[in-house]
C-alpha cells in the first residue's frame, strides 16, 4: 500500500478540509507566520474557507515572547509570577520567568522579548532591592521596550485613596531612582502567611493591618490577591503594548 503523500503540511490535523485547501492552507499558514493581517484578508468567503480562516486566525495568531522578572521574600510575588505564566501559556504565549536574584537577570538577554512584566513585592515602604538592581543595570532598555510594573503590597489591598497615593509613590521612587518607566503599573494585593512568620514580621504585619484599618485573623494566612483583575491587566498590557 503507497503511503499517503502528506507532503508539506503543518503538524496539527485540519479536520473536513480537503486536501487542495490543506495545502493552500499550508501556504497561508506559513504566510501568515509573518504577516497575519494580509494572510486573513486572502482567504475567501465560502464556508470551507470560512472555516480556514478561523483554523488560520485561531492556529497561526501570533504569540508575544515575555519576559517575567520577580523577585519575593514571602512567597506571594513567586505565585504571582507562576500563574501570570501559566495564564500566557493558556494564551498560546510563550512566557520565561526569570527570578530577579539569580545571576541571569544580570545579562536578561531583553532583545529576545516582545515584551517584559516585572512582579516586584513592597516590604519597608519599597520595592524589593532585586528589582531596583535590575531596573538600574536594564531601565534604559526596558523603558524603550513594552514593559509592565506588577507591584505588590498590602496597601493595595485596602482601597483607600490615601494608601493608594502611597502605592503610586513607591513606584515614582523606583521610577525616579532607576530611570525605568513602566508603560502599564498594576497594583496588586500580596498576602500574608501568619503561620510562617517569625515574630518580628508577625509584629510588622500586624502594626501594617491596624494601619490600614483591614480586620484580619492574625493566626491565619490570608491571600488578597485579586487574580481576574491581575490576569485582565496582563492582557491588556499584551494587547495595548506589545500588539498581540
Ligand atoms: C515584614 C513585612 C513588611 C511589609 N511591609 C509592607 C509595606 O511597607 N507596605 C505594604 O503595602 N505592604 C507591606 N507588606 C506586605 C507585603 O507587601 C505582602 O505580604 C506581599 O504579599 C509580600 O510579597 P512576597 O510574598 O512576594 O514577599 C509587608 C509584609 C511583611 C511581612
């Protein structure tokens, strides 16, 4: 028995499309690898090509690179960091995560990326001392890069517009300190881990509780992080941004 001739076509199956319109398709497909606005346009109105069409524009979308830089003591910004990748993955993006304290984020290779997100945790009043290094050795780079700010803190999670202004002032003395200025700034609510606290963050978390006026458990961990407000913002940063 002669094998079937499966010639060029792409890896994944194109159920029902006959086999002259899979190797149209193979063509648009690879078309549309570098130009998706045009390989769209071509394809006809028929329902098989309708049909194509979506399989093209569903298929072939052009997915962002991104970089994901944290750093964390506590824990909260590492999560944060592992699902926004785990969210880009269900987007057919490609993410990297790369931890802000390791010896890579000193040469990050930027150039590789359509854009960077960087999940940097508040503690003391200010952002981690990883991300000041890293803004400082790669801010003039990033600045001219789509690049997001996730800034995690308490303060976000109070509500008021005094802690709000608080939040924005610890991003201005980043900004200002580092010369890197994000083009999108979230700000997301961290958590606190009373059963892994040493009795000294035990005492600071509570003093920071009593001074946002929360009611919380202090004998009980407590996540505040709102997760579809954080994954709406990494979208619309990709698609505001980055163009993907
Ligand atoms: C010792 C300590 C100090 C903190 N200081 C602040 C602070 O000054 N401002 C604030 O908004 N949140 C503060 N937080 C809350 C953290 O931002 C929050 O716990 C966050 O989730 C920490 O991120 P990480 O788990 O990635 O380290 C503090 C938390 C601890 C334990």
């Amino acid at each position: 028995m002669m094998m079937e001739d499966r010639g060029i076509g792409p890896p994944w199956p194109i159920g029902g499309v006959p086999r002259d319109e899979q190797v149209r398709l193979t063509r648009l497909a690879r078309s549309a690898l570098t130009n998706p606005s045009r390989a769209r346009r071509s394809v006809g109105a028929s329902a098989g090509r309708r049909a194509a069409a979506r399989f093209v524009a569903k298929e072939v979308r052009p997915m962002a690179k991104v970089l994901i830089v944290f750093a964390s003591v506590e824990g909260q910004s590492e999560r944060i960091a592992g699902l926004v990748s785990d969210h880009l993955v269900r987007s057919r993006h490609v993410p990297t995560v790369l931890n802000a304290t390791s010896e890579a984020a000193a040469r990050p290779n930027l150039h590789l990326y359509d854009g960077v997100i960087v999940v940097a945790p508040v503690h003391h009043q200010a952002h981690h001392p990883a991300i000041y290094r890293f803004a400082n050795l790669h801010g003039e780079r990033l600045t001219k890069m789509p690049s997001a700010l996730i800034s995690v803190s308490l303060h976000a999670a109070s509500g008021e517009p005094e802690d709000e202004e608080e939040m924005r002032q610890y991003v201005d003395i980043l900004a200002g300190e580092t010369g890197w200025l994000p083009r999108a700034v979230h700000y997301a609510a961290g958590a606190l881990k009373f059963t892994e606290f040493d009795f000294f963050k035990r005492w600071m978390a509570r003093r920071l509780v009593k001074a946002l006026d929360m009611e919380v458990d202090p004998k009980a961990d407590i996540e505040f992080t709102d997760w579809p407000a954080l994954y709406g913002f990494v979208d619309e940063f990709l698609k505001v941004h980055v163009g993907k």
